[in-house]
C-alpha cells in the first residue's frame, strides 16, 4: 500500500505528491514518528507548533495524525490494531 504524508496546521496544508509504500500501517506508523522526529529537531527548519503530520491511504482518507509540538500522544493509534 502506499501512504502519503501531508503537513497541516489548520490554515495551510503541504501535500506530499509521493508517498512511500509500506507494507501495513505499522510500518506506516514507524515512518511517521520517523519522519516527525525530524521535524521536531529542526531538520526541514519548520516552526512546528500547531502542525501535524497527517498519514493518508491513496484515496485520500486520513488514516491517523501525529501532533508535530508534541500536543497529543505519539502512542500507536488503537484503531490500527483491529
């Protein structure tokens, strides 16, 4: 499957045209605490307060977000384990 991941804050919203594939939301999942754990140190030069990043499935439905300023809990979503 592949997963798109989009930067949104409310007011803006940086789309990812790409993606990656992963082979489930558990490597989706990784991926994206990977990729905001670099947000988070600085690594694209983001402010990230009041951003997340958002992991979406190719029709566009969102799948689960991560808080980028650490807002809410980074804990692997329950509904993913079903």
């Amino acid at each position: 499957m592949r997963c798109y991941f989009h930067l949104v804050n409310g007011r803006e919203r940086l789309t990812d045209p790409h993606g990656i594939k992963v082979t489930n939301l558990a490597m989706a999942h990784a991926e994206a605490l990977r990729a905001s754990e670099e947000l988070r140190e600085g690594t694209f030069e983001l402010d990230v307060i009041g951003w997340s990043l958002v992991v979406a499935d190719g029709a566009g439905r969102s799948l689960f977000e991560i808080s980028l300023d650490g807002s809410a809990d980074q804990a692997f979503p329950v509904c993913l384990l079903a």
